[in-house]
C-alpha cells in the first residue's frame, strides 16, 4: 500500500478524531510484538454506571433532525460525536483540568449510560465491531507521557461487551491508532514521528489475535466483524478471522459487463456499512475509467453496478433500512442514485441533483447544498424531496432508529459549544 493511498483512509477514518484530542502525540507502538498478550498488566477498571439521561426540553424545531421528535429528545453524556453499537452509542469525554484523563462511555439508545473506561488521552481512539452474537467495542490506551517526550509509547488494543462492559480479550499491542474501516491499526501519517505511515495490522473481534500484518506482505484493504479483506500476491482474497476459512478471492468473482477478466481491486468502504464494499474494475479494452460493483464483503456477491455517470464513486448505506446511494467524491458532480441493497435493483436516479449526500440514516438521505446553509432531506426509497432547512446531519443511528445529533448550546445550556443529543422518530 502506497504511503498516500494509506493516509486518505487514516484521514477518513481516523486521524480526525484522534488529532482532535492530542494535536501532537503520536501513535506508535512500543516494547512487545504487535498481537502479544500483556498478561502482567491487570485489567483495566470498567465503571458500571446506570445514570439515566438528561431530558432536554424547549428545544427549536428547526436545530433538529426530520423525522426526530423535538418534544422527546435527550442529551448523551459524551463529547465527541459518538457511534452506534447495537441498540446503544459509545462516545468520549474529553479531558478537563479537574480530570485529565479521556473517559469512553457506553449508553442504551435512550441515552442511559452503561459503563465507562478512562484511559490516557493521548491520541486513543475506540471502533466497535460483532461477534459470536455480542456487539463489542475496542478501546485504544498507551503510556505516553509529555514529560518523556523521547519515549517509543506502547498502544494497546482491548475488547469489551458493548453492554455488560466485561472483558473479552486484551490488552494487546498495536501499532497504533485505529485506522480502519473494523479492526485495522497502524500508525498514523503525518504526525511528528514520521510523514509515511508504518505497520499496519488486523485484529481478530473473537479474541485480539493478529490476523494479518503489512510487514508479511500483504496489503489490508478492510475488516468487518471477522470478515478480513487483503490483497495477497496481487489478488483480493477474503477470509473469515474467526474460523480461518478463506471466504473468496477476486478469481471467484463474476466480472461486471464490460470489465475484463480478473483486474478487479479495492476501491473504499461503504459508509454505513461495512459489510459491503466498493470494488473497481478493470475495462476490457484497458482504457476508459474503471467500473465500479458494491459487493458483499462475506460472499463477493455483486450487489450492484453503479452508474459511468458516478466519476469518482462514493456509496452511503442505511444502516435501518438497508437503502444504498451512489454518488461521487467530489460534490459538484450533481449525480445521484439509489439501489434495494438486497437485490441492488435500482430504486432511482437524479442527474441534476443540487445537493452533496451527507448522511443516510433512518430511510432518509440528508444533503447539503453547496454555498448555502440550506439543508435538504430526502425520501431515500423514492428520491422525493421531503424538507429543508439549517438543522444539523444526524451523527449516528442504532437499527430501531435512535439518533444522535449536535445541538449548539443554545439548546442545551452549555457554555463551551455543543452538545450531542439523542432522539426518536415522531
């Protein structure tokens, strides 16, 4: 993997939230092959909490998301812009003078808050993932200290129960911050160790083991709940992390009409969805742009082919209803389409679209509309323009369509900015 192909997905997928914590440490790993159990260092301690959540009230229509309620809104105890995992959210408290430290807390979907870890904050992060039924969070620590600013920092990687907040593997090494998408981690481009990144590592969910590194030669496209993406030798293969049985591999696909043979490669992940993925295919003729499939990451099955008319392809998924959107990266493009993402049977297409898809949650597509503060919604089974206005994109939803959002502090009577609030459907 090239060193700039690796920092557009670190900075997709992880270089914000972690540069917006500590600007300037850096993530790297220290004493201890990458995988290898501590087992001198103790367990972390997990706080049970059970605190219910704030209710907000008097909230403005207008700062709130279409279809939530307004009237049956509540504030989630985080900071940062969370994420969902099952039926419930994981988000951060930053550090303060009176509490140095980062805390990860886990709430239900109402808000309720579960348990929390505190770490060091320096340049941690978290991902969630699934597996043998139990939705998990892994939460990033190290011991970096500012005052041994020429110590090599040993990060480390542990699994938790989303909801019981238990223990189910860890603390292993890494070689630094979650870099994505799943269970993938590495250093981080850009910071002051170095400006390419260094290892990069995959992480079984079931236990912590190492599944894959770049210093093998391998090339680590994508992890999803067990379900691992490489490019070995030259071709995709994927491979299930839990049982080790190799999944498929690019021979096994059908290519799309027009695509020749078995040039096929990986192209970005799915927002929304990490068990698909965009695939980029090679024309027959050789020239011409690539042809891009949305693919099953366990099977390989081609769910849909987008459109020539998408440049640079982008694809949203609705984590509650399953809708795909295709787009491009850039936002003038102005093409839009929408597939079932069962059959991948297309549902509709705009050509002029005057809005930038930004999120695509709860069977509603949110747009914004380049040089305006105008926001749009729309109906993402039929394309139909439902509202517009100024309130802010949805953050994250859990599958019965609890959402989070921030509100600025006007609505939530807090002094230093926004906060995240969480509600339902009306």
């Amino acid at each position: 993997m090239t060193p700039d192909r690796r920092r557009r997905r670190a900075t997709a997928l992880g270089a914000a939230a972690c540069a917006a914590l500590v600007a300037l440490t850096a993530c790297t790993a220290g004493g201890g092959a990458s995988g290898e159990e501590e087992t001198a260092r103790p367990a972390e301690e997990v706080t049970p909490l059970g605190d219910p959540a704030e209710k907000l009230s008097g909230v403005d229509r207008w700062d709130v998301p279409p279809p939530l309620d307004p009237d049956a809104l509540a504030r989630l105890p985080v900071d940062g812009p969370p994420a969902a995992v099952g039926e419930g959210f994981i988000g951060t408290v930053l550090p303060t003078d009176e509490d140095p430290e980062l805390t990860f807390v886990l709430t239900d979907a109402d808000g309720t808050s579960r348990w929390s870890r505190s770490v060091n904050p320096s340049c941690t992060s978290f991902t969630v993932s699934r597996t043998d039924g139990r939705d998990i969070v892994v939460l990033l620590d190290n011991d970096f200290d500012p005052l041994r600013g020429e110590a090599d920092p040993a990060t480390e990687a542990s699994g938790y129960d989303a909801v019981t907040g238990e223990r189910l593997w860890g603390p292993v090494d890494v070689p630094g911050a979650v870099i994505g998408p799943g269970l993938v981690f590495g250093d981080m481009p850009g910071t002051v160790v170095s400006d390419d990144a260094g290892a990069t590592v995959a992480l079984s969910p079931a236990d912590g083991s190492v599944q894959a590194d770049e210093n093998d030669g391998v090339v680590i496209d994508h992890e999803h709940n067990g379900v691992l993406l490489v490019e070995e030798d030259g071709e995709l293969r994927a491979r299930d992390t839990v049982s080790g049985r190799e999944l498929w591999s690019g021979s096994d696909l059908r290519p799309p009409k027009g695509a020749g043979g078995r040039g096929v490669g990986y192209a970005r992940a799915v927002e929304g969805d990490g068990a698909r993925v965009l695939l980029s295919w090679t024309p027959a003729d050789g020239g011409g742009r690539p042809i891009t499939t949305v693919n099953d990451l366990r099977t390989g099955t081609t769910v849909a082919v987008l459109p020539d008319e998408v440049v640079e392809p982008r694809a949203l998924s609705d984590p509650v209803t399953g809708v795909l959107v295709a787009t491009s990266v850039a936002d003038a493009d102005g093409f839009v389409a929408a597939y079932d993402g069962e059959t991948g049977r297309e549902l509709w297409r705009d050509a002029t679209a005057d809005y930038a898809p930004r999120t695509l949650l709860g069977g509603k597509l949110f747009g914004a509309q380049p040089d305006r503060a105008e926001k749009v919604v729309l109906a993402a089974a039929d394309g139909t323009t439902e509202e517009r206005g100024t309130w802010p994109f949805p953050i994250a939803a859990t599958p019965s369509g609890a959402t989070a959002f921030a509100l600025p502090d006007a609505d939530c009577d807090k002094k230093d900015g926004s906060c995240v609030a969480v509600g339902a459907p009306s």
